[in-house]
C-alpha cells in the first residue's frame, strides 16, 4: 500500500495548528500559540546565577521568569570524533562555571510544569538539510539515510566542505539523501554566516538577551516535516502560505510536496475531522477495533498504557485472542504516542502472553510502526511481569498540558481545558456559523463566567477583529451553570 501524507496547517492570529495525516489517519499534531511561543532551540546569552556542585550543575538566568537548567553533561567540552560520555572525564562544574559568568546557551527542552528550561551549551544551528555545530569536530549522517554508498558520499563532501570553510561539525539530516552537492554546500556556507552573525551579537549582548530565534511552527513545519513521503502541504491563511512559498523558493528549492493555499469556506481541520480527533486524544480511554482498548494515563513521572480485551473473545481460544489485541495495541500505541506527544518515560501492560514468539512479534511490532516517529524512541525487551519499559525524547509539552490544566473541582485529578482554549474554540465556531447563517442578524454566545469575562478583557481585541471579519454582530452571556468547557453559539 502506497503511504500518502498530507501535512494540514490552520493558522488564526492566536495560533498555528499543524496535523500530519497518513492514509486519512490523523498522527501527529502541533501547536504553537502566540502568547506562549516555544523556544527549544533558541539561543541566549545568559548568566550564571547560581551553582550547584552536589547536583553538578547550574541555574542560568536567560531573561525568563524561571531560570534555565544547566547539567554537567550538558557542558561543552570539546570533544572529538571518538569521545563519547563513557570515556571522557567530567570535571567539577564549580570549576566550570562561577555565579555572575555570561555563557552562551541554547534551550533543549522548554519549561514544563514547575520546570525551567533544559540548556546545554553544545550550540547546534539546523536547517533544511544539516545541523551545524562550530564547536564540534564530528560529521555524523542520519541513520534513516540507510545506503552505504550515500551515507560515504555525504560524510566525504561535508568533510571537504568543512575544510573550505572552517573548523566545526555537522550532522546530515535524512531531507539530505540524493539532494545535489552544490545545494549542501550552499547550506553550510548559510548556517556559517548565520553563527559568525550571532557570535558578533554575543560581544555587545547584555546577559538574558536572545541572539537567535527559531523559525515559526508553519516554517519549521517546512524544513523540519516534509519527506519525500508527503504529497501535498495545505494552509488556510493566505498570509502564511506566501510567506512558505518565499521560504521554500530560497531555502528547499526542492522540496518534494506541492504548497497549497486552502481558500474553502469550509474549516480545513473540519473537512479531515481533525478537532474530533483532538478531542479523543485527551481521553483516557482508546477503543481498537477489535473490541479491545487501551487506559492511558499521564503522570509527572511517567505515562502508563494498559490493555484490555474488552468485548473481543477471539475465535479460537484465549492465547489467540490476546495476541491479536496485544498485535493491534502495538499499532495504536504507536500511533498515540505521536499524536499525544507523549515523552519521558512510558509503561506499557501488554495482557500477558504465554508464547515466547508472540512476545517478540508483538514488541517487533511495536518498534516498526515506531520507525516512523519523529522523536528519537528506545524500546526495552518484555520483563517477567509482561511489561515493556521504553522512552521517548520529550522537547515540548504534551498535547494534554497545551490545551489543558489540572481541574480544580476534583482535585487536581484530572484536568479540563483552559480558559483560553475555549475562547479559541468558540472563535472557530462563530466562524463556522457565520458561513452558515450569513442572514442571521447576530450571534449569541452563552458561555461561562470566567470565558465571558476572557473574551471581553484579553480577548477583547480579537473578538473585535472577529467581528468585523464576519460582518455579524456578537453578543455575550454568561451562564452560571455552564463549566468552564460548556459554550454554545447561536444565530439569533
């Protein structure tokens, strides 16, 4: 079967919504909102505020309401082409760095909950096809890139290219495989005068400045997302789509999908029920065909996956039937932990399998629909209680912490959506009304306390432009027994 990606944007002044679809089926989405940004890979010149030697690390101030996160490990040392961690010696950090010491860090993992930033001061600047680190010496080549004969070609064009140009390293990225000498050579020769650029900025920089910003989700979308396996990226803002076109023209030349401006009437999420898809993902509970189900529960800890039957009785016997639910979960997982964005370290409570074989076949399972995440994954064999251990690299928040927080009323047990996201949701939905009901006279909006009083303070400005943009009126009203998820939009 021949795998069909489209890669979905929806952008509104709030926020940039991106959905990756294989074969109908949504597998990954992103979410980058104006207010909260990003900022895994930014660069700043920080300060050194407070050192930690029986931690062996350090807190740096990079201009953020919490200090950044600074490990040892994390530290550049220098290293060589055949020096890893394992070999090469970690001196003390208090004879690293001393409190009030300006430093130049990137962010490797945003803040998450009470968290501050990861740092590391191994600097890498990417782009469409190689990550150049100046303060490295290795030329390494995506292992996806599998052909002996590429894989020696790259690494011998970059280390004459490296020669030319100067000391540093890089790392090829898999949108390298078959792409031309002169375009990886042009690549390099940007990303040196990008670093030369920023270096001159440290100089004069005050400490908590940022010298260098990632691009924006629909960009980073482009340079980042798109394989030779997508067919088609798709953008619902006009604004945005010219703003791809001029990136892809300079920058991916090449770029293998074809760029479309989505001008429908019709939402581009609704037409492939992208926000239904949403909604079931901040559930605990994922139904397989089968019968069967998946329990999926987040912690700060950890995330735990456990399997059920449920109604599927198999046709044979029980040994049977628990295979193929464990050989279906494998799939689902995978696929969840894409579309969740679940990091860290993940639990999963296969039903217990008699078979040594189906033991393998269902965790080989499980590794190949793995194959096709973005985020680096490390599966660990079944243990004597059926469970298998297996992380996957967290960089940003999870799904569920971007469109929710804890929930007061129980607790802190569960959680629901936050203010915010509502707000946006009703945006879309006076949208969709609007193209509905053109003739209606106005739109009434019923909603909750603390939505209303949102949508009529923060959100004031956008409702405005909303507005105007539909040409219908909108008229707010709380309702005191709604919760704070409960809205309704109607033409009036």
């Amino acid at each position: 079967m021949t795998n069909c990606e489209e890669i979905l944007i929806n952008v509104t002044p709030q926020e940039t919504r991106v959905a990756i679809v294989e074969n109908g089926s949504l597998q990954e989405v992103s979410i980058e909102r104006r207010r909260n940004l990003g900022i895994v890979g930014n660069i700043y010149k920080g300060k050194v505020n407070r050192v930690l030697p029986g931690m062996e690390a350090a807190f740096v101030d990079i201009g953020l309401e919490r200090s950044g996160f600074l490990h040892v490990s994390d530290f550049d040392l220098g290293r060589g082409d055949d020096e890893t961690e394992e070999n090469v010696s970690l001196p003390p950090i208090n004879e690293l760095l001393h409190e009030g010491q300006s430093i130049l860090v990137q962010v490797v993992k945003d803040p998450i909950g009470t968290k501050g930033a990861r740092l590391t001061t191994s600097i890498s600047v990417p782009s469409r096809y190689l990550v150049y680190m100046p303060n490295a010496s290795m030329i390494g080549i995506s292992v996806k890139i599998e052909e002996d004969e590429e894989r020696e070609r790259l690494r011998c064009l970059l280390s004459d290219c490296m020669t030319e140009n100067r000391t540093g390293g890089c790392i090829v990225r898999t949108a390298a495989e078959g792409v031309e000498d002169e375009e990886l050579n042009r690549d390099i020769k940007f990303l040196c005068t990008l670093w030369d650029s920023l270096q001159e900025q440290a100089k004069t920089a005050k400490p908590g400045t940022v010298l260098h910003e990632d691009l924006p989700l629909a960009i980073r979308t482009l340079r980042d997302m798109v394989t030779h396996e997508t067919d088609v990226v798709k953008i619902d803002s006009r604004e945005t789509y010219q703003k791809m076109k001029k990136f892809a023209q300079k920058y991916i030349p090449d770029l293998p999908a074809q760029i479309e401006h989505y001008p429908g009437d019709r939402p581009l999420f609704d037409l492939y029920n992208i926000d239904d898809e949403i909604q079931r993902a901040l559930g605990r509970k994922v139904d397989l065909k089968s019968g069967g189900y998946l329990i999926i529960d987040q912690t700060e800890a950890m995330t735990t996956i456990d399997i059920n039957t449920g109604a599927f009785v198999g046709h044979h016997n029980l040994e049977e039937t628990i295979f193929k639910t464990n050989m279906e979960a494998s799939q689902a997982i995978a696929r969840q932990l894409r579309l969740r964005n679940l990091g860290g370290i993940i639990i999963i409570d296969f039903i217990d399998m008699v078979l040594e074989d189906h033991k393998r076949q269902v965790l080989k399972s499980l590794e190949k629909y793995l194959d096709k995440d973005h985020a680096k994954t490390q599966v660990c064999d079944v243990s004597p209680l059926g469970l298998v251990e297996m992380t996957r690299k967290r960089t940003r928040e999870s799904l569920e912490h971007v469109l929710c927080e804890p929930c007061v009323t129980c607790g802190g047990r569960g959680t629901h959506k936050t203010v915010e996201t509502v707000c946006y949701e009703i945006f879309r939905e006076l949208l969709r009304e609007a193209r509905v009901y053109d003739e209606a006279q106005q739109l009434l909006v019923m909603a909750n306390q603390d939505v209303i009083d949102t949508l009529l303070d923060e959100e004031a400005t956008s409702l405005a432009e909303l507005e105007t943009f539909i040409n219908i009126p909108v008229k707010l009203q709380v309702e005191s027994y709604y919760t704070q998820e409960n809205y309704d939009v109607v033409p009036v």
